[in-house]
C-alpha cells in the first residue's frame, strides 16, 4: 500500500487555473501580463545596472533599494513561465518537482522582500534620527550581513516544505486555484492529515510576515515622533518625503501579501475572483510598480536613469 500511495505521490501532476469565466479575455490578459513583466523586468534591471556602475549611489539606501530590486526581479521570473504559458498557449500541467520548486522560490522570495522593507524602514529610521552617523552606523559590511540574515532566514524556514509536501498522496482532482503553486493551495489537495503543514505554515508566516509587519510600524511609530518634535515645519516635511517610497513599497506588498492568506482560510465565504485577482496583485504589482516609485521620488535616481537613456 506504500508503495501505490508514493508512486500517486511521485506521478502527481497539478492543473494551473487562469481567469475563471474569463476564458475568452485570455489572450487580451496575456498582453496584459506581457507589458507588465517586461516593464518589471527592465524597470528593477535599469535600477540594478545604474547602481552597480554609478559610485556616487554607494549609499546605504540604494543599496537597500538594489536588494528590493533583485528579489522583484527573481519573483517575476519564478511566475513567469506558468502564468504566461497558461494565458499564451493554455498549458495547464505543472510536474509536482517544478510546482514545489517554484512554490519554495516564491515564499522564499517573498520572505525576503519582507526582511528588505524592514531593512529599509531601519535605514530611514537611522537616517532621520542621527544623519550625520548614518553613514557610519549602516557600513557596507553590516548591509551585507543584514541581507545574508534576509536570505538565510527565508531559505531555512521555507525548506521543509516541500518534503513535508511530497510525502503525501495526492488522489483527489489535482487543481490549483492560480497559475501558480503556494503551499497553502498544494497542501489542501493532498489525501491525509495536513494538520502539520498548516500549523507549520502559520507559524513561519507570523514569524516572517507577522513579525516583520509589526517591526516596520513601530519604526514609523518612531519616525513620526522624531518628526513631530522637529521644530521647523519644512524640515519635517522633508523628513517624511524621504520616507514616501518605502511606505508606498510597503504598502503595495503586504496589503496584497497579508489578504491573501485571509481569503485562502476563509475561501467559502468570499469571492474566489477576489482570490485570484489578489493572488496577481500579490506577485505582478510590486515588482512593476516599486521601480516606477522609486524613480519618480527620487531625484538623484531620476536624473541618472535620464542619462543612461538619453546621452
């Protein structure tokens, strides 16, 4: 009986779903997804390139904002295969290796942006508190070493879960609910007890995503009362300008990042478009649109980009 239940296990192949009821918009969607991966794509490239070659982008915001870069470009490339592939040619299979393979890019990814935002939410704390040791106290070194933690962090904690995944049959019909694999989609098609993974799955969200969430608020609880006790209103002002890339980066990743995980549990209750749509939201919009703010904020970036593109 072992042995039928792990060869179901090891031949098991998912169904990617697309759009449902939208099937006909497919190749207008596809178009869609197209301009906003290459927009993705050569957006986070240009900021990586014009960091890497320009010295005088050295600063530990920048650095940080490379981090975010790198990680929006490594999510867009992990999901553009299956979402694509589904949209342009209808191909729905995923073998159960590349879905836990890309499943284990994504989180791994995602927990890793989350570890950049609070990174970066540090870095403009530091900076509106103490500018003149700001340089001194985030040195290249200690950046390193924060986005090491980042990676190695995510890497340990989403490992197991793909072991944990494939030692369970999966019999029932193998249908995933987005065009691409997330743990909380793949466990609740297997035929035995999940309850490990899920209580596995909580525990590293709320030590991730949870933690790192509520670390980012009391950093800005803390920015706005140094702000606040800035006697010149300018000053304060330009204060929080600096912070406004950061916050719109935030925003646009955990509303998506912390709702989606609230529609899976409560999935019988609410709009299973809403789900879908979220789950693109979650994984297109900010690695489209961080580049894009980061850009228009920031005028020394803005001016630099202007000049490789129209020397």
């Amino acid at each position: 009986m072992s042995t039928v239940n792990d060869t179901k296990s090891n031949s098991a192949v998912f169904l990617l779903t697309g759009i449902p009821g939208q099937e006909d918009l497919h190749l207008w969607i596809a178009i869609l997804f197209c301009f906003m991966y290459a927009i993705s794509i050569i957006g986070n490239s240009v900021i990586l390139f014009i960091i890497k070659t320009d010295p005088s982008l050295y600063e530990p915001m920048y650095i940080f904002l490379s981090m975010l870069a790198l990680t929006d470009l490594g999510l867009s490339i992990v999901t553009m295969p299956t979402i694509l592939g589904i949209f342009l040619f209808n191909s729905r299979e995923i073998g159960m290796d590349a879905c836990f393979a890309q499943m284990f890019f994504i989180h791994s990814l995602s927990y890793v942006e989350s570890a950049v935002l609070v990174s970066m939410a540090f870095d403009r704390f530091v900076a509106i508190r103490d500018p003149l040791r700001y340089a001194s106290i985030l040195t290249p070194p200690r950046i390193a070493k924060m986005g090491l933690v980042s990676v190695l962090r995510a890497v340990v904690l989403i490992f197991p879960l793909p072991f944990l995944l494939k030692r369970f049959p999966y019999c029932r019909e193998k249908v995933l609910s987005h065009s691409y694999c997330v743990h909380q989609e793949v466990m609740k098609l297997a035929c035995s007890d999940i309850t490990v993974n899920s209580v596995y799955g909580l525990c590293i969200a709320l030590l991730t995503v949870g933690l790192d969430s509520l670390l980012i608020f009391f950093s800005y609880v803390m920015i706005f009362k140094i702000v606040l006790s800035i006697a010149s209103h300018v000053e304060s002002l330009r204060a929080l300008n600096t912070c406004v890339s950061h916050l719109c980066a935030v925003l646009l990743f955990y509303i998506p990042v912390l709702g989606l995980p609230v529609i899976h549990r409560f999935g019988n209750i609410s709009s299973h478009l809403l789900q879908v749509v979220l789950g693109y939201i979650y994984l297109l919009v900010p690695p489209l649109m961080n580049p894009i703010v980061y850009s228009v904020k920031s005028k020394h970036l803005r001016g630099r980009i202007i000049k490789v593109f129209f020397k």
